[in-house]
C-alpha cells in the first residue's frame, strides 16, 4: 500500500528531534502535518501518554503491540518492536506478541492484557465484566485507567494510519530477534 496522502514538509527542528529519538522521520507525522493543528495535537498527547506511570510500561507496550496486530498497522507494530528494544523489554517476548495466543512467553497478567488490547479493538468491543474485574483486582483503578486510555489511543492511531496509508518504515530491523507473524486464524472476534 502507498501513502494516500503525499507527505508534508515538517518544521527543521520537529525532523531533528525525531530522527534523534527513532533514526528517522516518522511518515505518519509527515502525512498527518497536512493539518498541523491536528498533527501538534496528537503528538502532543503521545507525549503525555509517555509520562503516565500507573502501569506497567511493558504491559502497555504489548497492548500496543496487539493492537497494531490485530487491526494491521505494520508501522505501529515496527515502532512498537523498536520501541520495546529500547525500553529493555525481553525482545524474544515481545517478537511473540502478534501471536500471542500460541506462545507460551506471557505470565498470566501479560496474557490478560493482550487479551484486554484485542477485546477493546474488536469491533464492536468484546470486553467482558471478567476480564475487566480480573485487570481492575491486580492493577489497581489508576493503572486500569492508564491502560484503557493507552489502548483507546493506540487504536485511534493504528486506525489513522492505515486509513492514510501509513506502512513500515524498517524500525525493527534494527532488532536482532525477528518479529513473528500473525496466525492467520487466531479466534479473535471480526475486526470490520
């Protein structure tokens, strides 16, 4: 897929300051700065969600992860590999998330927040009163909170996306242990 949007030149030093955290310009924000009333809003709420510390930055990473999975981003889940990199996560764990369901890496938490990430994503959402209990019991309200929000945001992005036409950009090459692939049957509830 191309980008259905040509990219939009960005101000020197927002180009600087990401090729500084990521080695290179991230195409979403080049495609979204068409509006940069939009694009200064959203990056500015992915900063904030970077500063939230009631869960667990792992756990949040692999709901990411998930998500981007499941609804198809091949630039969120390649950022989000890259990112797990260098927030010291355990990368052969993490290169497993797109298939979580068959991997026997996760701890029972880990497998009920990706569970959790995919059940917000579906479409309607799959949230069941259990689960919600299960994560709300060993979380804590606050990190219950933070996680909700961090994966309704991470599907808004994931969404934008793949409408514009947002695709890999390699990040993750950089990893020295392959991200898995999705299954191609993975008994998750529709998407569309």
């Amino acid at each position: 897929m191309a980008l259905r949007v040509p990219k939009a030149e960005l101000p020197t030093e927002l180009s600087e300051n990401m090729i500084k955290q990521l080695g290179a310009v991230a195409e979403p924000v080049e495609v979204v700065w068409h509006n940069p009333e939009v694009a200064t809003s959203n990056l500015e709420f992915s900063a904030k969600l970077s500063e939230w510390d009631a869960a667990d930055a792992g756990l949040k990473s692999f709901a990411h992860m998930a998500v981007a999975a499941q609804v198809g981003c091949s630039w969120c889940l390649d950022v989000g590999y890259f990112q797990a990199q260098n927030q010291d996560l355990d990368l052969a764990k993490a290169s497993q998330v797109p298939r979580w369901r068959e991997s026997e890496v996760f701890t029972p938490l880990e497998r009920d927040v990706l569970e959790y990430a995919e059940a917000m994503t579906n479409t309607p959402p799959t949230v069941t009163d259990e689960l919600y209990a299960s994560l709300l019991d060993r979380l804590g309200p606050a990190a219950m909170v933070e996680l909700t929000a961090y994966i309704a945001f991470v599907n808004m992005a994931t969404r934008n996306n793949i409408a514009n036409g947002v695709t890999s950009q390699g990040f993750s090459d950089a990893c020295e242990i392959p991200l898995a692939t999705r299954p191609a049957k993975s008994g998750v509830a529709s998407t569309a």
